[in-house]
C-alpha cells in the first residue's frame, strides 16, 4: 500500500516540528517521492546524520509502504 504526501510531511513534522517540508510525487504513483526538509536540527551535523533522522520519522515505513524517497536535507539559511 503506498503513503500519502500529507502521511509523509506529518511523519517527518512530528520528529521534526520546526522543519519546514516540501513533498513531491515524482512518478504519480504513491511509491516515489522527493522530500526536502529544513530544520535547525540539522545545523552542524553531518549530511548522513540528517537523513538518518529524517528516515528515522519515517518508522520503518521505507522499503516496504515507501519504496523510494530522495532527500534533499539542511538547515535554515
């Protein structure tokens, strides 16, 4: 069963709550998405770090009910 954009967004905003998040659908099939996600969180830690936290939201939803996500992470300019 594929995940809603808006399932994602409140996922990654619950671990997240000050992340500002964009959801794209990049095949229109519920299975491929693009995230970007911009927290203060992220500020001064590594880019692997930050997608670990990112898919850690996520609650082992990745590989089975979202099958690919590509992520663009950072902090507030």
């Amino acid at each position: 069963m594929a995940m809603q954009a808006n399932e994602i967004e409140a996922l990654i905003k619950s671990a997240l709550p000050d992340a500002t998040v964009a959801i794209e659908d990049l095949a229109g099939d519920g299975d491929h998405y693009a995230a970007t996600v911009v927290s203060e969180t992220f500020r001064g830690i590594s880019r692997v770090k930050q997608h670990q936290i990112v898919y850690a939201a996520l609650r082992g939803r990745m590989g089975g009910e979202l099958h690919a996500l590509a992520l663009q992470t950072s902090a507030p300019e």
